[in-house]
C-alpha cells in the first residue's frame, strides 16, 4: 500500500542501487529476512566489524523525498462532523551541508554540476527515532538466541544470574554494545539514553567499555549515560562505586532502583541518590517498578528534594513507573500536576497487558513522555528487539482511535516528539537548519509507518548514512 502510493517498489529500489549507491549496514535490517531478499552488503554476522559510517560528502542533493504537508479533512453523510481521512505529501529535494538541512526546495531542483545527489525514491521521511530507555552495556543479543530463566526466587534469581553473567560477558562487551546499536540503526534510531551497570561485579568495566562504544559510534550516535546500581544503590553497598564513576566523567545521569524493594530503606536510599546527583550537578534517571503503596512515597520524596534543589527541576526522570496505572483518573491527575511542575521526564518500556501504563493521560498533562526499548535479549526480558518505533505502534494501538489522526500522533512517541505535522495539522519539521538526521522509509505518512512499521530504508544522522542505502544519482 505504501509501496504503491509512494511510487516506490521494493524491487525498483533493489534494482536502483548501483555501483554508486552509499550501502552500509550488518546484514541484520528485519526487511531483508522478512521479505526474503538479500540485504544490501553482506557482511556475516552482526558481531563481523564493519565500518561504522558510510563517506558522504559534508554537503549533497537529497532528491525525491516525501514530506508531509497537511492533513485531508472530509465530511462523510454518516458522520456529524468533517473527519480527518488522509495525510499529504509532497516530494521536495533537500540540501544537506554541514550535518544540516540548508535548504528545501521543489522537486525538480537545478542541481549545480559536480554537486553529489542521491535519490530517496518518493520514500516518507520522518525525523530519527529516539530509544531513550535501554542497557547497551549487557545483553545476550550478538550471541546466541537465549531466553529468559523461569524465576522461582523473584529478582533475586535474576540478580544471582547476573552475576554469574557480568564477568563472563564483560569481555564481549564492546561487540555486544555494537550490534545492539546497529540493530538500533537498522530501525531508524540514532539517539539514545542507555544505563549502564555499575555493581560489584563488573564494577566500572561495563563503564569503560559503554565509554568506549560510544566514541566509536558518535558520527551516528547521540547517546547519554545513566550510571545504574543494579543490584541495589545500598544493597550492594555501590555508593563509593557510583561516586567514582561520576568522578570518570561522561556520565549525564545518575541511576537507581526500586529503593525500598532492593534497599530497604527508601529514603536513605533516594537522598544519597539526589546527594550523588547535586554533588556531580546531573540529573537523575529511576528505576522504579514497586507498587503504589512504596513508589509513589518514593516518587513524592525525589520530588520534595527537587523543590529544594532548582538544579534538579527539569532533570529527573522516573522510569517505568508502574504505580501510575494503580492510581486513579484524579489522583493521576494531582501527580502528574507535580511532575509537571517540577519538571519531570517519564520514560517506560510500555508495558502490554495489567500493566499497561496510562501514557496518553502522562503525556496530555502536559508532562515529557520519553519511551525506550529497555533491552535486546537480554536475562531480564526476551522480547527486547530496539525498534522504538514498535512502541509508537504498541502505545498507538492500547490508548489511540486507530484513526489516520490519531495514530500519526503517536509517532512522537518514537521521535520524542518531533513530528512533521503538528496536532494541527501544519508542516513543523523539517525546517532549514534543523539537524539531517532522518529516517527514509516506504511509506506514504506518519500513520501509514506507525501502523505498518515498514523497513526503514535508510537512517541518517546529522547527515551522515548511519544505515542502509540511497541511490547514486548521475
Ligand atoms: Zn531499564
């Protein structure tokens, strides 16, 4: 369907890729299995060293590339009121200089001899994916498939199998960290916040190597720390560790988990949290997955600091946050007053089933909704697989209309945000200046590729090819 509407076939691309075409990637996009074509290079296995970021020119044409322009609003005779049924677009060219667009002009631009341009074949671009909740620094992806163990024992199995796992992992951790974000690429995602353990066990090694990583990959990779106590901030008498791990540097965020679950001391445990935090001036980023009977005191506790502490308002972030969905429509609606005013970032995972968490209500409250993909196999969870845009669609489908409307609402939810067409329909991104980093997918709108998540074709980050192909024009 968006092949057809976007003048795009899958083969027409294969065959358009040429000898001059840009191509990178690790053999991973889902597209190439699912559709049973060959990805574009192959390179072996996702943990093969690759290049890292394909040779663009710092400036080039970007031709034929769908832009959203407003919403199609009928009357139907069934219907009270005009509904809105599709979405426009337009095919621009855009001129990319400096990690930048520069310039957006019509379809058919006169392209200066001798200026590189490459065609994106009538495919809709939407702004890069933001996977803003993840553990980059452990997983089993990269390795072979495993699943999670049953749990006889609650977390503490799961603790007890991680730390037979940190040190054996911490060894791969640098080609583990790798393919996980070229599966992030492959799904369009080039920003992300990652946690990164610091325990007993790996000590500050996941640091170092997390560190290292992300140097690696910082032409295509904007990234944040977030320094997690995993096995509990107290617990695991981590505070010295933590505390040499801000001194290192690099670290934007402070972590920490369920502080009356794992320490059993909820406020000695958030107020060396928010010490650690004010005494390095970052922000915080909290797991907390406990019931409303301990979370929300605990929430409330982080908040009371914040009022105190200006330079934490507008740089704490509770993540999961299950006891939301406990509280009531009204008693939501008084704490997400706090938040608000305060500042305060959800992030979740979006939780299926009981536990679905109440995000439409967070997010028109007027509070930032971040989401995050929390994992790619790893022993917590096996379903991880880094595509944020599969959240837009899970959270779409949970709390939307499945409407043309409604669902193109939801992309914000993978792009934090940033939307080509604002509630009212008006075209906001992209504009000249803002940064190229953008996702080319076949598509013909927003609601078509929340609903559909179709291959992301290519994925460019401040201009340069993060994944995937575009034909070579001339
Ligand atoms: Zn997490």
């Amino acid at each position: 369907m968006g092949n057809s509407r976007s003048g795009l076939s899958r083969r027409g691309f294969i065959a358009g890729v040429g000898a001059g075409s840009l191509a990178l990637g690790a053999g991973l996009g889902k597209s190439a299995s699912a559709e049973g074509t060959k990805p574009m290079i192959d390179v072996g296995t996702v943990t093969t060293p690759v290049t890292d970021v394909a040779k663009l020119p710092d400036a080039y044409y970007l031709l034929n590339v769908r832009l959203e322009t407003g919403f199609v609003e009928e009357k139907k005779a069934w219907l009270d009121a005009p509904v809105i049924t599709h979405t426009n677009t337009e095919l621009k060219t855009l001129r990319i200089a400096g990690g930048k667009i520069a310039e957006i002009l019509g379809a058919k631009p006169v392209i200066p001899p001798g200026t590189a341009a490459y065609d994106a074949q009538g495919q809709l671009m939407l702004p890069t994916f933001r996977d803003m909740h993840t553990h980059l620094d452990k997983t089993f992806y990269g390795g072979p498939w495993e699943a999670t163990l049953p749990r006889e024992h609650g977390r503490a199995d799961r603790i007890a199998q991680e730390r037979e796992l940190l040190s054996k992992l911490l060894p791969l951790a640098e080609e583990r960290t790798a393919a996980m974000i070229r599966l992030m690429h492959s799904h369009g995602t080039t920003v992300c916040r990652s946690h990164c353990n610091v325990d007993p066990v790996s000590k500050l090694g996941n640091l170092e190597h997390l560190k290292v990583s992300f140097e690696r990959f910082k032409d295509t990779l904007e990234s944040k720390i977030i320094i997690f106590p995993q096995h509990g901030l107290l617990a695991s008498n981590s505070v010295d560790l933590m505390r040499e791990a801000l001194k290192s540097g690099g670290v934007s965020y402070v972590g920490g988990v369920d502080p009356t679950a794992f320490d059993n001391a909820m406020e000695k445990s958030v107020d060396t949290t928010v010490q650690l935090a004010v005494d390095f001036n970052v922000g915080i980023d909290i797991h907390i997955h406990e019931p409303r009977q301990t979370a929300i005191p605990a929430f409330n506790r982080i908040m009371d600091h914040m009022e105190k502490n200006k330079q934490l308002q507008g740089n704490v972030t509770f993540s999961h946050a299950y006891s939301l969905a406990e509280l009531s429509k009204e008693e939501l609606k008084d704490f997400a007053a706090r938040m608000k005013a305060l500042g305060v970032t959800l992030a979740s995972a979006v939780p299926l089933g009981k536990d679905a968490m109440p995000l439409r209500d967070v997010h028109e409250a007027g509070i930032k909704v971040i989401c995050g993909t929390d994992s790619a196999m790893d022993w917590w969870d096996s379903f991880g697989n880094c595509d944020i845009l599969q959240k837009a669609n899970e959270i779409a489908r949970i709390q939307y209309r499945s409407t043309e409307y409604e669902i193109s609402r939801t992309l914000g939810y993978a792009t934090g945000f940033v939307t080509p067409l604002n509630d009212k329909g008006e075209q906001v991104w992209p504009k000249v200046g803002d940064e190229a980093s953008l996702n080319l997918l076949p598509a013909s709108c927003s609601a078509e590729a929340v609903a559909r998540l179709p291959t992301r074709n290519a994925v460019f980050h401040k201009g340069k090819l993060a994944y995937g192909s575009v034909p070579k024009v001339g």
